[in-house]
C-alpha cells in the first residue's frame, strides 16, 4: 500500500491517510526498486549569496564506499576541476570558488552550476561559511529533480533570494513570485530558459514581510533543482543577529501529510515554524490542533514553540524550521539558521551524515525522530542511545532525542525508519540541515494519471514501452484552470510529467534493454530477450512517471506445445508437412510424433487427411 497515491480523495480518507501515512512511515515506499535518497553519483549544486558575497563555499563529501569524486566548476566551461576521494568515516572539504556566490546577480542567468559525479555513491553538503553568518544544507542528487517547487524564506533583513537550476537543456521555468522580485512584480508568471548546468537567480525587491517569497511558485518542463533562503535576516524580525541562511528545496512530489520536529538547543524560549500548502484548502494541524486552512503557496508561520510538535494536512504540507537569534530569551550561541523537516514518510532506517568540519563549530548536535519501538535499540555510531534519552510525543507513536556529537562522520540505525537532524552552534553563527532522507515521488499532486505499459511478444523476444504523454488539461496551453479543462473534477490543471524511471523488479532467463532517456520524456522503449530458448523465462518491469504513478510490463516466455501437423516446427502447416507424413505412411509411431495426428500409433491416410485440412497454402485445397 503507498498511502499518498491516494490523495486525490474525499477528505474523510485524506483523514485517515495522514494516519497511515504516521503508522507506516516509509515502509511501503521502500519496497519500491527505485529508492530515491540523498546518496547518488551525481550532483548539480548551486549556492545563494551570503549578506555581502564574500566567505568560503565549500562542499562536503562523504559516504558508505570509498570512490573518487570529480568535480567541475562552472559545470559547463570549467575553470576548476579537482578530484577527490571519499573515506568511508571522514569527510572530504573542497573549497569552491568564491564566483559560485559573487556572480549570482538578480534576474540574471549564469552557468554558475557545480557538477560532482562519482562511479559510486556519495553524500554531500553544501556550506555557505562567514564569519558569525553561516549556513549549510543537504545537495541532492540529479534523480531527485522534479518539476514543482515552493520556495521557503523567511522576511528579510537584505533579501530573499532563491536559485533554480537544470539538468536538461531547453527547460522552461515558470516562476510566480508571491512578492515582488528585482525584475518581475507579485503574482505574475514569467519564464526563463535554462540550459543544463545553468541557474537563474531571484531576489526579493523589498525587504521585511513584503520580501518574503516564501509560497513563490517554480514548474518546470523539465526536472530542476532549488536553493531557497536569504541572504542575511533576524528570526524573529525584532530578534538580533542577521544571518545568511538557506537549503536545497524539497520537490513537491516529494512532500508528505505529516512531519514531525522537537525544540532546538540552546533555545530555551522555543523554536519558530512555517507550515507550506502545496493545495488550496488545505487543514493544517499541530500536535492534533487545528490551526487554520491555508492555498497553495501558502503559509502558517508558528510563535516560539518548545517541546515536541507533530505536523500534519489533509494535502500535503511541509515544514521548515527556523533557529532564532542569539539574543532571544535564554538562546546561548548561535545565529539564524534554516532546515527542512524531512516528511515523516520520507525517512530511512539508516545514515551516514557529517558535522560541518574546520572547527567553525564549538557545538555540534543530532537531533532524532524515532518510532517509539526503536527506543532504547537505535544505533548511534554503532552504541544504543539510552532510553533515557528520548522524550515521546504526545499525539503520535514517536520520541525524540537531542544528542551532542564529536565533530567528523557518524552513522545512525533503526529497525523502523527515523528521521535525523544536524545543527551546529558557535558565537553569532549555525546551521541546520537533514542529515539524509528519501525523496521518493509520493505526492502525485497534478498528475493523478499513471503511465501506459505496453509490450508485445515474438518468440524468444519481446519489445514494449513506457509511456506518459497523453493527458494534458491545459486545452488552451495558458496555464490556468479553465471551464470544461477539469476532466476528472479535482480542481487542479493536471498533465503527464513523463517517464522518470524504468526498474527492472524480477527477471529470470531474461536480458533486459531499456533505451536511453531523460527525466520526462513521454516514451521510453523497452526490448527483453529470452537467453535460454529451452527454458521458461519472466520479467517484471515497473515504469514510473514524475508525479510517482507507475505501470507493470509483465514478459513470460513459456513453452508452447507444438503445433498439430508442423512436422517440420517452422509455424506453419504447409506442403513440406504433408510429404513427410505421406512419406512416413503405415509406419509406427511413438508417443509425442506430429506425424501421427490422431495418436492411434500408426502414420496413415486418415492422419493426412486431417493435416490436409489444416494446411494453409492454396493447393492443399485439391488434396
């Protein structure tokens, strides 16, 4: 069962959806063969400025498997390249040049885009480090792209700031500020054409609520990535010191009903927390309170709050958590930061995560979500954590824990999924950033149409297809929800987001050959091919498309019995046949030969008569 499939239904269901979604966590999504998470082989990273586009951008490597990465920067016409290795159990620093943020200028595009690519998988981090104005946030790589974003700010000091970036050539970006951006007013969509390692950047025009572009909406034809945050700003507003903060945004098909977080050190006085529609009238609750019904692109911005807080909507929400000033009641280190609230059915049962290294950091914490079964049995760097340790939930069967970390590498491990969190203290200066997820497609928002498969059997081969490229609503391709485009009465303007993954499930006796595609193509071709003929032999493939809707090609190759009176196997009962029968005539037969087509054990008249009457050519007729 993936309970986020079914979204698209009554709000009583949606109500009982969000408690699967608690209960089960990731466990259905996990027995899908194509687990999206932060690990991959390849990454394009983009960076927003900090307040004054000076400091170190670095990023940060690690990983379960030593390889080596390559790294290229710009990605396109590269004036640094380097390549490093990853350690399992440390953490690799490159420093990247200080152009990824000096040349981020507004309403502009730049091939201003990192590539990292490795033959195994790899973990990174991004860093954006000042003096007492730092941040750090989870890369993503390229199989997590999607084609929907909503950006998440806070009110800025200076500006809001955000970078969307491709991995396809041709992509058009369309962007619908909520505020005003330097170059473009509120509400009105425009586009930009980005070609692969490419990035525009946006900034706010004003400062202060008005330049907040938390709800700004970014689609894609083509699967992009997001940074999102400010270039410096104080949470809350009237709360000393500016900081630079930001993260990699989350797609959309990969937000969930649920999330869950607890207070941050040192932060006696609370946290604060933006709660993120991604539909219109959407029931947002904390800890089983109802809080308000927000549109898409909307938010519910909390007070300071302490303690555990379980998130949920009956669409799905997502959460980011906002680290006030140093100077709030009781705060001892630290600045403001942004991190994302992973969704609960987004986690995993294991990590490998890294503090930010170089010593900038006097203070370094984990901060664990785990289901209450695995109290007392989570690993941590291979050690049970106490149960003592964790402090449950009120309204839902987790805890959480707050552990302080040694600087480096650590692991994590649970039987059921957790969810982790890393933030850093120092004077005036933190970050905040998930220590790993999934970003499995699990929200099929604006996409409720699953893929066509298809195939087609001949022999010991077979050919097939996945396809999504059929289902468009926006008859008059202007963007809006029209009369008469709503076919199946959701009221969202629904298209095909194309094939995003081929997985090979099962196969048995079977090679497999998928042809090369990208991320949203509308068709994608498959050809498999039995390797023994004298055996049975199956495949199961599964075709996915963006909005994570899938279809089953199915191949059995079977031993079909013999046809009647094709003495000779070629398929067809001709001529040939009925010689080599006339030929054989009164012979005995054994059990099993064609020639005796009535089994009696002698080859005779009668048998050649009943063949003549199968026979397919024209002169058998006169037989």
């Amino acid at each position: 069962m993936r309970c986020l499939n079914l979204l698209n239904h009554s709000p009583q269901l949606k109500t009982l959806l969000v408690m699967c979604a608690w209960l089960l966590g990731v466990s259905a999504l996990q027995a899908n063969a194509q687990q999206i998470d932060n690990k991959g082989t390849e990454f394009i990273l983009a960076f927003t400025p900090n307040f004054d586009s000076s400091g170190d951008v670095e990023i940060h490597l690690t990983g379960d498997i030593a390889t080596q990465v390559t790294i290229n920067y710009p990605m396109n016409s590269p004036t640094f390249t380097t390549v490093e290795n990853v350690v399992p159990g440390s953490v690799t620093v490159v420093a990247i040049p200080i152009t990824a943020i000096s040349n981020a200028t507004p309403n502009t595009i730049r091939d201003n885009a990192i590539h990292a690519i490795a033959t195994e998988e790899f973990v990174v981090y991004t860093v954006n480090r000042r003096a007492q104005s730092s941040d750090a946030a989870l890369g993503l790589p390229i199989d997590t792209m999607n084609t929907q974003y909503i950006v998440s700010t806070y009110n800025p000091l200076f500006s809001s700031q955000f970078a969307v970036y491709a991995s396809q050539d041709n992509t058009v970006v369309t962007i619908t500020p909520n505020n005003d951006l330097n170059g473009h007013v509120a509400s009105t969509p425009f586009d930009v054409t980005l070609n692969r390692g490419e990035v525009y950047y946006g900034e706010s025009a004003t400062t202060g609520p008005a330049g907040s572009l938390t709800g700004t909406i970014i689609e894609a034809t083509r699967p992009v990535g997001l940074v999102n945050g400010n270039r410096c700003t104080n949470v809350p507003n009237s709360t000393s010191a500016c900081d630079h903060i930001y993260e990699v945004a989350q797609p959309v098909q990969s937000w969930g009903l649920t999330a869950s977080a607890t207070n941050l050190p040192n932060r006696p006085s609370g946290t604060i927390y933006r709660i993120v529609a991604s539909e219109d009238n959407t029931s947002v609750e904390i800890n089983g309170i109802f809080q308000g019904t927000i549109n898409r692109g909307e938010f519910i911005e909390t007070p300071l709050l302490t303690g555990n807080l379980s998130f949920s909507g009956d669409n799905p929400i997502f959460v980011t958590q906002y680290m006030p000033g140093q100077s709030s009641p009781g705060a001892t280190l630290g600045d403001p930061a942004m991190g994302n609230m992973i969704p609960s059915e987004q986690y995993l049962t294991d990590y490998t995560f890294s503090t930010v290294g170089d010593s900038q950091f006097v203070q370094n914490f984990a901060t664990i979500i785990a289901a209450n079964a695995d109290v007392g049995s989570l690993l941590l760097d291979g050690v049970p954590v106490p149960a003592g340790d964790f402090t449950p939930f009120d309204d839902i069967p987790f805890s959480s824990a707050v552990i302080e970390l040694t600087q480096g590498t650590h692991t994590t491990s649970s039987l059921n999924p957790h969810g982790i969190t890393v933030e850093g203290y120092n004077g005036f200066d933190s970050y905040i950033y998930p220590g790993g997820a999934l970003f499995g497609f699990i929200n099929s928002q604006g996409d409720p149409f699953p893929p066509v498969c298809s195939v087609t059997m001949n022999g010991d081969m077979a050919s097939g297809s996945v396809s999504d490229n059929t289902n468009d609503e926006d008859l008059n391709n202007n963007g809006q929800l029209d009369p008469g485009e709503d076919a199946n009465n959701n009221g969202v303007l629904d298209a095909d987001t194309g094939v995003f993954f081929v997985n090979t499930l099962s196969s048995t006796n079977v090679s497999i050959s998928v042809s090369p595609f990208a991320a949203g193509d509308g068709s994608v071709s498959v050809n498999a091919t039995r390797i023994d003929g004298s055996q049975l032999g199956s495949a199961s493939i599964e075709g996915v498309d963006g909005a994570g809707n899938t279809c089953a090609l199915e191949i059995e190759f079977t031993d079909e019995e013999a046809m009647a009176c094709d003495i000779d196997g070629d398929m067809n009962v001709d001529m040939d046949d009925l010689m080599m029968i006339r030929a054989a005539r009164n012979m005995s037969a054994l059990p099993g030969d064609l020639r005796d087509n009535d089994g009696n054990g002698v080859i005779n008249t009668l048998d050649f008569r009943q063949c003549a009457i199968q026979c397919t050519q024209n002169r058998c007729a006169v037989l």
